[in-house]
C-alpha cells in the first residue's frame, strides 16, 4: 500500500528549502561586500606602495591625496553616491617665469614629453591636463592649473644674464663689473643682454578651468599625476562624508620623501550604509591600506 506524503511533512520540508536558501543567500552576499572591501583596501595599498616606490627610484618627492566626492545626492527614487578617490603625483620641476596665462620652465625640456604648438589661438582645443602645485614642504595644498595638452613654443622668453667676478670688464657678453653710477648700469645690462643668445623655453598654457587654483610664482615647484584610483561606490577614504554635489572632503594627504626610504603611510577604508532618510553615511571600517603592504582589517 502506497503511503503519500502529509501536508506537515511537505510544509517541513519547504521551510527547510526556504531556510537553505535565506543561508547562502546571506553567506554570498557575505563574501561579496567582503571582496569589496579587500578590493578596495588592496587597491588603496597598491597606490601608496607605487608612490614611495617612485620616490626611491627617482629620487624626487611624490605625494599622494586621498579625498571624497560626492557623485549624486540622495533623493526619493535614488540613494546618494559617495566614493573615495586619490591621485599620486611626482614633482616633475619648477616655474621660471610667469607671464599671464603662460607658465614657464626654462629647463624642463617639455618639447621633448609633449606636443609643441606655435600658435596661441590653438592652445585651447583639446581636454586639458592637470599641473599640480607641489613645493618642498611636508603640507602640500591640493591645488592644481588645468593646463593646454600641448606646451606653446616661442623663443623671446628672455635672455641669460652672465656676470663674472668682479674686476672684469665687460667684452663680448663675457662679463662685467658694473658701475656705481645707476644710468651706467643700466647701459651694461643692456649691452649684456643683447650679446647673450636668448633662452628657447616652452610654456604650460593656463585654461582657467580649475576650482583649486594655485598662485603661480617664480620658483613654484609642479608635477604631473602618474597613477590615480577610485574606490568601488559607498567605500571612502576615513570616515568623512562630503555634504552635496561636486564637494570634496580632503581625507589625508602623504609627501614620499627619498631621503627617508622607512618610512610608511596608512589610511583607514571605511564602509558605507544607506541610513532610514536615504543617505549614505560611514558604517564601518573595511580595513587599513598602507604602503609597506601589510594591510590591516
């Protein structure tokens, strides 16, 4: 004789089912925010070991600033958009002269690593790149130019001025001791000047694009970025939260200095949740990136 199975057994063995699938579900959604989270560490990690690694190699400070941005605001359909990003810079050299909108570095040989361009008129076309202001202090600011893809050309940016000890005479643009008397003095410089062969440097265009515009002098050292990252959305550089649109949140900033090979930079990685209005807000560390490798949960 057949015996079917009762409705309480196939109720049981439904809850069991259910129960099975409620598990894996959670334990797969476990494991995936957990690879987030390692991901992001790692890749933070990677950044800040690359910049020290540049630093030692050649020989040259790099710095690294790790900030926030808000990408969307949180709204009734949508939940907001946060993501930490950073960007690794190595000083590349210093401004010589500045006229206008024209930066120049007249020993940096930027004909050789990028495009020239003789006419001012074209400067403009083209995405533009950024020049960051990087000077020799352990506080460097985050500021950069949004400079033209090409480097104008022009050879009347002035002239080398070349004095020899004193008691020399002033022959063929070798050297000169200048008078006392003002007027004399002026009357040699000229004559210097014109004997001197003129410098041929090339200049970084300016387009005025930057909401971080840095005050350009003479001596201003600058670099370009190298390497730059953006961590998967919700994840932020510590736990600081910018507050609207296009905002950003400065988390921390690193200065790789050659002369000092030991010396290693971390940052915690936070994690983000959509709170009961809809924002998103730091919920927990996922992990601690540094530049020796050895990342910390």
């Amino acid at each position: 004789m057949r015996r079917a199975f009762t409705l309480m057994e196939l109720m049981v063995v439904v809850g069991i089912m259910a129960f099975l699938g409620v598990a894996a579900t959670n334990g797969y959604n476990a494991l995936q925010r957990g690879m987030a989270e390692r991901g992001a560490v790692d890749a933070a990690s990677a950044l800040l070991k690359a910049a020290k690694e540049r630093a030692m190699v050649d020989r040259v400070p790099t710095a690294v600033f790790c900030y926030n941005r808000m990408l969307r605001e949180a709204s009734e359909d949508e939940n907001a958009v946060i993501v930490g990003e950073a960007v690794a810079i190595r000083r590349y050299g210093r401004i010589t002269c500045v006229q206008g909108r024209y930066l120049y570095d007249e020993f940096g040989d930027l004909d050789r690593s990028y495009d020239r361009q003789t006419e001012k008129s074209k400067l403009e076309n083209g995405k533009g790149m950024r020049l960051w202001r990087f000077d020799d202090t352990d506080e460097v600011q985050m500021q950069y130019s949004v400079v033209a893809d090409a480097v104008y050309d022009n050879d009347d940016i002035g002239a080398a001025y070349s004095f020899t000890s004193w008691g020399d005479r002033l022959s063929e643009g070798e050297g000169a001791q200048l008078s006392s008397d003002a007027s004399v003095q002026e009357l040699q410089k000229e004559l210097l000047v014109n004997k001197m062969p003129k410098i041929r440097a090339c200049a970084f265009y300016n387009l005025n694009m930057s909401d971080r515009e840095p005050t350009w002098q003479v001596g201003s050292g600058y670099g370009f970025e190298f390497q730059t990252i953006r961590l998967p959305e919700g994840f932020l550089f510590g736990s600081k939260v910018p507050a609207r649109v296009g905002s950003i949140v400065i988390a921390d900033t690193f200065t790789f200095n050659p002369a000092n090979f030991s010396a290693n930079k971390s940052i915690d990685i936070w994690a983000c949740r959509t709170d009961a209005s809809g924002v998103l807000r730091a919920h927990h560390k996922a992990g601690t990136a540094s530049s020796s490798g050895d990342n910390a949960k």
